[in-house]
C-alpha cells in the first residue's frame, strides 16, 4: 500500500507539473482526490491493515494528500498568473501609433452668411420669426394687393396644392409681412429668413427653391430714406464699407414706391466681361440684383388693420443666395445646393 500512495503521489505531481490550463488542472484534482479519485481508493482499504500498519499508512497518506493539494494550488497560482498575462499582452495599446483624425464639420456657407445677416438685424433691433412654407394664396398673394389673375399667380410659376389654387408652396417670404402685422401693431421691427418655391429652371443665378430674408419695419414717420439707409449699412456690414449697390425703380404691388437693389458682379468688377467674353456670373450685366424693396402699401396695412394715415413703413426681400455668392465669391449658385463637400470645404 505505501508503493501504491508513493506511485499516486509521483504520477499526480507529475501531471500537474505538466497541466497547463485551469480546466486540466481541476480534471487532476478529481482524478487523484475526489471521492471516486485514486486517494480516496486506497483510504478505503484501510480497513485491511493490521493495527500497527493503520496509522502509519493513514500518516502517509494524509502527507501525500497534503503535498498534491499544495502542488494543487502552487500550479493554480501560477497558470491564473500566466492567462493574465496572455491577455494583457494581447490587449496591450500601443499609443505610438498615430490617432484617427476625427473631422468636425462647419456650418453650410449659406447659413454662414444668413447667420451674419440675421446678427446685423437683431443688432438693429429687428425680431427674426419663422414661418410656414405651405402657404395659404390668400397670405402669398390676396392681402399682398396681388390680384387674380396677376402673372405671379399663374400655375406655370406657382406650385399649388389644390385645384382651387388655395394652398401652394410660398414664391415669396413676403406672406411674412400679412402673418407679422396680423400679430403685432407697430412700431415693429421683423426679420422672416426662409425657403421660397418657384418653377423655375436652374442655371448659374436661379433656382425652383432659393432662400429669402424678409425685412419689414412700421412705425410712425417711416420713409424711403430710412429704408436706403437700412439697406446700405447692412451691405456695408457684410461687403465691407463702400459695397458697390445701386438701386433701380421698380414695381411690386405690395410695396409704393417699389425698387429693387443690385450689387456690383464680384467676378467682372462691374465691366460685364471678363476677357473679352460675356461674365457668366452677372450675364454681362455688370450688377446683380439682390433685392425688392419699397414702402408698404396702404392697401397692404389697411388689410392688416393698420391705419395708413397714421402709420408708414417699408419692406425687403432680400435674396440670400445671390446675397452669399457675392459675399463668399461664389460664381454658380448651383454649387450652394449640390453639396459637393470639396466645395462646401472652401468655407
Ligand atoms: N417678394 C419680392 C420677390 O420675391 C421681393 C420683395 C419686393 C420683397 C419688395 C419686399 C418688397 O418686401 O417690399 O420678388
């Protein structure tokens, strides 16, 4: 019996000397020392030994035991201590290797300049407003002193809703105006900045959807000359002191007297051509036009419950799009809507 605990004790060393993982390990510990294991075998003949035998055997075996269960955990130790190790080598972060750059993208070139515009206004006290895109006729054309049957309204330059041509996707911001005065009674100050729809087809100056700022001020003693000033200090503001504008006559039934204001071409300088050839940014025009603009019209204030006698007022529409190419030297408008990243990267 003492070869067979020495033969035990020997051949469970040995192959926990060599067990190389937790699971092998715990294989070994039922093998030699569980309750069906080799150990316990030999204990339970025991009972065979003379009495002088017994205690000395039962000594030895309880040594040998003693020594696996060490050895045990000895190799226990030592493999959870080389699984660590294997794992942290294999997650190890090399930080000598060069980041990602992560790209933080900015804010579209037209809503660079349209929140350089809006930051003028408020700085002159105009309240900026929102408003919808689907629009009732009544607002984009009717109380604007825009009849039935004025071209503007034609199906072939409106999109429209509904038979009746009630409903339609707004040409002008200039419904702004109606849906402001029917809120508010002067003195006020607004500034309405949105999307407008028109059939239009697209080349280097026009777009079916384009952008507007909508400007309308009321008040007592309000005049034209106010409304030259408005215009040339925000342009100033955003071209620089001297911008080149002119304004020309013009006629709009909402606004009297109505005109509209150009801009000097940013690309031909004024002359119309570049090289000999015709400019293809202002079509030989040498200005570009910007806006509408004029006094508001009585019959527009008296639709919004505002007495003409007693108050006056001016309005724009300014076009931000072609206000951005010349602030940005833009050359194409259509390059502001294909969202070229190249492109939109310039700014
Ligand atoms: N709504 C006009 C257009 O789209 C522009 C305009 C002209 C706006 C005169 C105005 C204005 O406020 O007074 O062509």
């Amino acid at each position: 019996m003492k070869e067979q605990l020495e033969l035990i004790k020997q051949n469970a060393l040995a192959a926990l000397a060599a067990a190389e993982t937790p699971a092998a390990l715990e294989e070994l510990r039922v093998k030699f020392l569980g309750k069906k294991g080799e150990l316990t075998a030999v204990l339970k003949m025991m009972g065979k030994l003379s009495a002088e035998e017994r205690p000395v055997v039962g000594q030895m075996a309880n040594a040998v035991r003693a020594e696996i269960e060490t050895k045990l955990e000895e190799r226990k130790t030592a493999i959870h201590a080389a699984v660590l190790e294997a794992k942290l080598a294999a997650e190890a972060i090399d930080v000598t290797i060069p980041g990602e750059t992560v790209t933080v993208g900015h804010q579209h070139p037209m809503n660079q300049v349209l929140q350089e515009i809006k930051d003028i206004f408020v700085g002159m006290g105009y309240t900026v407003v929102d408003g919808p895109e689907v629009e009732f006729a009544s607002y984009n054309f009717t109380r604007l002193n825009i009849e039935e049957g004025h071209p503007s309204r034609d199906r072939s330059d409106t999109f429209y809703f509904d038979s009746e041509d009630e409903v339609l996707l707004r040409t002008q911001t200039s419904s702004m105006q109606i849906r402001f005065m029917e809120t508010h009674k002067p003195p006020l100050c607004m500034l309405a900045p949105g999307r407008v729809f028109r059939k239009d087809e697209a080349d280097a100056t026009h777009s079916p959807m384009f952008h507007q700022i909508e400007g309308l001020v009321v008040a007592e003693n309000i005049t034209m000359g106010d409304l030259k000033g408005a215009l040339i200090t925000i342009m100033n503001k955003i071209y620089g002191h001297n911008a080149q504008v002119r304004f020309r006559p013009h006629h709009f039934p909402f606004t009297e007297p109505s005109c509209e204001m150009d801009m000097q071409c940013h690309k031909c300088h004024g002359t119309g051509e570049i090289d000999g050839t015709v400019c293809s940014t202002c079509h030989g025009e040498g200005w570009i036009e910007l806006l509408g603009a004029g006094m508001v019209h009585p019959e527009v204030l008296r639709n919004c419950g505002i007495d003409p006698d007693v108050y006056s007022g001016f309005a724009f529409g300014i076009g931000l799009e072609r206000t951005a190419m010349g602030r940005l030297k833009i050359n194409d408008l259509r390059l502001i809507f294909d969202n070229d990243v190249r492109f939109l990267n310039q700014f």
